[in-house]
C-alpha cells in the first residue's frame, strides 16, 4: 500500500512511519518540521520504501495513496498555545486537504484525535460516547475545538462521501523522541530529574493522566487502521493505569536515582483534573490493551533522554 503519513516527522509519527515500514508498505510522511525532526525519521530514511516530502498541509497539495494517517498538529499545551492559529488551522484547513485528497484517491483514512475533546471530564473513566466538557474559548480551545471541528468534519465525510475513515482518541502517549523542549509533564520530570532539579509539580500534583508507551500505541493505532468494522468508528487508546502527577514524579525520580526535590507552581487554566480512558471498545473491536508498564515504560524513555534526548 502507499500510505501517506502526516505529521510523520513528530514524536509519535516517527514511530507510525517505521512501523509501516515494517509491514512493507510504501510511506510519505508530509511534515512542516516545525516540531518534528528531521532526526527522528534516521531509520525510517534507510528504507527505500519511505520518502519524506517538506509541505504545510494548511495548503492544499496533491499526492496519490491507499492510506491516510493524519496526526499533523501541535500536540503539547507549550506548542499548541504559542502556536494557536496554526493549531486550529491545521486541524480545520490541513484536515480539510487531506480529506478530499482521501476522497479523490479512495484512500482509507484515520484521524488522530485526542483524549482532550473530553475536556475536563464529567465522567470517569472516559466513554467514546462522552460528549466532553470543554470550554470553547479559553486556552486549551485551540486545540480542543480544533480537534473536535477535524473529528466532525471527518465524520461527515463517512456519511455525505462514504469514505472509508476512522478516529482514534490517543491518551497521554510518551517514549524516546517526545521532545526533551515541549513542556510536557513526563518531558519535564525526566530532564528536571537528570540535571538534579527540581520536578515542576503544576498545583496540588494530585490530578491524575493515564500514560501510554509509545510502541503500544503505535500497535493500537495499526490496529484502528487496519482491522475490519473499524470504518465510522471513534476508538479511544491509551493506558487505563491512572496515576497522579505526585506518584508519576515520585516513579520518575527513583528510576534516575537522585533524591526527590519538587517545587509547586500554579495549575494552568482549564487542566483537566482526571484523566483514564475506557478501552473496553478497542478490547472489543481490535483485542487490543497496552502492555507496557509505567516502570519499564519510564526506564526505555529515560535511556533515550540520557543519550538522544538531553540538552535538545
Ligand atoms: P509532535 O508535535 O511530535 O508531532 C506532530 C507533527 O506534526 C510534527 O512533526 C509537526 O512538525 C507536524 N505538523 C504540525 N502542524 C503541521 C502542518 N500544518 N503541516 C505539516 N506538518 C505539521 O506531536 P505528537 O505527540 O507526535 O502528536 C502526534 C499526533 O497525536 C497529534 O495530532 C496529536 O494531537 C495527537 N496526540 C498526541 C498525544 C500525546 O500524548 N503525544 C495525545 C493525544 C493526541
Ligand atoms: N504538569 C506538571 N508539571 C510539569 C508539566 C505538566 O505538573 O512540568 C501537569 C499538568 O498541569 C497536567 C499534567 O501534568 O496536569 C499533564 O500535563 P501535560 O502537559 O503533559 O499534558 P496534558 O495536560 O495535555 O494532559
């Protein structure tokens, strides 16, 4: 299959890119590199299955494929805020391009969305079938409204073009190549706690995130791409282990062996309190569940930090 991969050069897309490479299909990743990294596509650049094409898809373009992953946008707080407009841009316009170069090519077609269209969450754990509890114009709506604006707007194209699309809503993802520079909880601990700093607890550090390791999302996601009664479908993935931000800093300063040092700095506007996917639907539909723990999880990430990761 020749698989168009957006956003191919960011964190989680390097990932996607090398694990299609894998199964033998051609990928073009299409990135504007502006948080992704040429680096991070170094072993996918040895296929000659792959090609990497510099492009905004905020302007129209055409290519031809048989798939279609679409995770292009900013994706931490500190990049989606700086870069507001763009990030509901991309979601609408660059979601909107891809789409009909989706529907022109009869391409197959998933859209990464986010466990943020929850909002601050009214129900716990989370349900696809939740509606969210957003809050439409305050900081986080440049990504949460663009999210939910690009998951309706695929959605239409399902019931007015017939296309062949599924949604999948990724929990808080981390590994090796999460950007060391994006403010991220799991970034920050790891890098505060290899220079022997403090780890930046954001309020009381007793809300909670579900952390899912990368390779088991990228397994998750493959599955949402390609197991049948996935068309229509919006399938949330993520680890539904839950732990607060105090015991994920309190893991993260064992696994570097430097005694545990926090300072508490104020709770950002509109961050969400609780935070755990229900993946009973992709239990069900793709037999899948993440199999990484938080522990080992941390443990592969940090290797990375220390020799890939610091300083960048
Ligand atoms: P990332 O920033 O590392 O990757 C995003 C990539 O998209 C980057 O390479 C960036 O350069 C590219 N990009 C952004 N805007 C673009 C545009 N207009 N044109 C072309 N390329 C563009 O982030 P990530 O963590 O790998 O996230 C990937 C996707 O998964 C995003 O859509 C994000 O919303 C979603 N997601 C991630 C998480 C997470 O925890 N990492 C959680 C929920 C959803
Ligand atoms: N957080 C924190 N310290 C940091 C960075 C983040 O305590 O240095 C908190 C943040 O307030 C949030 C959680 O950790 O409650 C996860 O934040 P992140 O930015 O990683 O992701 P998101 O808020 O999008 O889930």
């Amino acid at each position: 299959m020749h698989i168009l991969v957006a956003g191919g050069a960011g964190f989680i897309g390097s990932h996607l890119c090398e694990r299609l490479l894998k199964m033998r299909h051609r990928v073009i990743c299409v990135d504007n590199l502006k948080t992704g990294r040429a680096a991070n596509l170094e072993t996918a650049k040895k296929s000659p299955l792959f090609r990497f094409l510099k492009h905004d898809i905020r302007r129209p373009f055409t290519l031809r494929a048989d798939y279609i992953f679409h995770l292009a946008s900013y994706a931490s707080p500190r990049h989606y805020q700086k870069w507001s407009v763009e990030t509901l841009m991309t979601n609408a316009l660059g979601s909107y391009h891809l789409l009909e170069i989706a529907r022109h090519c009869r391409a197959k077609y998933l859209f990464a969305s986010t466990s943020e269209v929850y909002g601050d969450p009214l129900h716990h754990p989370q349900k696809e079938s939740d509606w969210g509890n957003v809050n439409p114009v305050g900081g986080r709506a440049c990504y949460d409204e663009a999210k939910r604006f690009a998951e309706a707007l695929t959605m239409e194209y399902v019931r007015k073009h017939g296309l062949n699309a599924r949604i999948i809503r990724i929990f808080n993802t981390y590994g090796p190549r999460l950007q060391p520079d994006d403010g991220r909880v799991v970034s920050n601990f790891i890098n505060q706690a290899l220079r022997g700093s403090c780890l930046t607890v954001y309020g009381s550090g007793r809300q909670t995130r579900s952390f899912c390791y990368v390779d088991d999302l990228v397994e998750g996601m493959t599955r949402a791409a390609f197991y049948p009664r996935t068309c229509g479908q919006v399938i949330n993935l993520g680890n539904p282990k839950e732990f607060t931000i105090l015991q994920a800093a309190v893991l993260v300063g064992k696994l570097v062996d430097k005694p545990l040092r926090t300072k508490h700095l104020p709770l950002p506007a509109d961050d969400p309190q609780r935070r755990r996917p229900d993946i009973s639907k992709a239990r069900k539909l793709l037999g899948w569940s993440p199999e990484v723990s938080l522990r080992d999880g941390l443990r592969r990430t940090i290797a990375w930090y220390r020799v890939d990761g610091r300083g960048k």
